[in-house]
C-alpha cells in the first residue's frame, strides 16, 4: 500500500532549518522537517499547511515542490513523501500533536542530530541545506 505523504522545509531569517523531533513511530526520537500523511480528499498544500500547525504550530505559505522520496514504512507501507518549500507567514514555533520537540536548525545540528533515514542525503540532492 502507498501511503502519500507531505513535508515542509522551512527557514528562518538567519537560514536555519526548522525541524521537529518525532514523538511516535515510525521514526520516533529522530529529527525530521515537519510532516505527516494526507487526509483523504486533502491536496499537498493544504496537507503542508495543516501538519506544520499541528506539529509546530505555524502558518506557512507554501512555494514549490523541493523533492519526493519513497520510503518503506511497518507492514509493507510505502509512504511516498513530497517535501514542499514554504515560509513562515505567523506564530511561534511550539511542539505540538506527534512532535516531541521543534527547533531551528544550522548545518552543524544537521550532522550530529539523529535524522530521519535518508533526511540529509534528499536535502542535499535538492539543494535545500542551510548555507554555513
């Protein structure tokens, strides 16, 4: 089974990723951009928007797609991911629904965080790291 997903990187003011830290499997107690499954009917720019307020509570203007992975998820799943690029358009960024934790974050972070499977590597094929 596909399971379709969507994801958000997001940047701050000073180029600093945004990322949560999962609170539940799959993947829990690793960092990834804020993201989550599609509701059925529910189109990936309304998907962004509602699962960056769910897990960090911003508003986000979403812009164009960066890249989409497969991933193998329990039982068989697929989940095929869509990471959009947005900006923060209001709020404060605050953990919340599956997110044990969200913070900022530079390239240093980035390579001594645990990161979801395959994070770093899609990032850096689309050209969407931090600059240093």
């Amino acid at each position: 089974m596909r399971v379709n997903c969507v994801g958000a990187i997001i940047f701050d003011a000073f180029d600093r990723l945004l990322l949560v830290q999962r609170g539940r499997p799959p993947g829990r107690g690793l960092w990834s951009v804020p993201g989550g499954r599609l509701e059925p009917g529910e189109d990936d720019e309304a998907g962004v928007r509602r699962e960056v307020l769910e897990e960090t509570g911003l508003h986000v203007t979403v812009a164009r797609l960066a890249g989409a992975v497969d991933r193998p998820g329990p039982g068989g799943v697929t989940y095929v991911i869509r990471d959009y690029l947005a900006t923060v358009s209001a709020g404060t960024p605050a953990a919340g629904d599956d997110a044990a934790d969200v913070r900022w974050c530079d390239q240093a972070d980035l390579e001594r965080l645990p990161l979801t499977d395959g994070l770093l590597a899609a990032l850096t094929e689309w050209g969407v790291l931090p600059r240093q």
